[in-house]
C-alpha cells in the first residue's frame, strides 16, 4: 500500500519530515537518532523544496508516495507569522538549482566548537 500527502490540508510554511525505506534514510536517521531522514518546505499551490545529494529542488507533493503512513508528519507554527513564513519560501525558492552540501548538513548534528 502507498500514501500520499493531501495537499488539500497542507499549508504555505508547513514543513514535513519524511522517511523512506532506503538505506541512506535510515543511515540518516541512525546518525541523527531521528524518526526521519528528510525536510521538505511547503511553498504552496501542492510544490515543497528540499535539498538532495543532487541539490536544492522544486517538486511537486502528488509525486511524493510513502510506504508507511509513518514515515510523513506535517508540523505547522502554532501562530504563523506572514513575514517569518514568506522570508522562509523566498530563501529556499533563491536556493533551487544550488548544490547540497553534505558538509554543512553533518554540521548540524556535530557538537558546536
């Protein structure tokens, strides 16, 4: 069986973390002690960015199948701010076609010097 997010519910700003079966999600989450592997931003009209070893992209969320109903969660601010949520769409709509770094990725989870 395979789901799909109904963008119907999904908000501009809602973030969702993902997980697949694949070896590099659950590498991902093993470094990371996380449920999930992956970020995509809601950028509205059904499309998210996220960032991949291929770089930064544009898809679309009716293309996006999981096998398990768990590997998605939707997390929307509890009070969205109309300024925070668009400065964050404009940046990562500035970053699509950029490379992803791997670099700074494993930064985020290494202790801060």
């Amino acid at each position: 069986m395979t789901y799909i997010l109904d963008i119907d519910l999904l908000n501009v700003g809602d973030i969702v973390l993902s997980a697949q079966k694949s070896l590099t999600s659950k590498s991902v989450r093993l470094g990371t002690s996380s449920e999930f592997s992956h970020v995509l931003l809601c950028v509205g009209h059904g499309s998210y960015i996220h960032a991949d070893a291929e770089g930064v992209h544009s898809r679309n969320f009716q293309r996006l199948l999981f096998t398990n109903a768990n590997y998605a969660k939707v997390l929307r601010l509890k009070e969205p701010v109309a300024a925070v949520i668009d400065e964050a769409v404009r940046f990562a709509r500035n970053e699509v076609g950029k490379q992803y770094s791997v670099k700074e990725a494993a930064r985020t989870i290494l202790p801060q010097q």
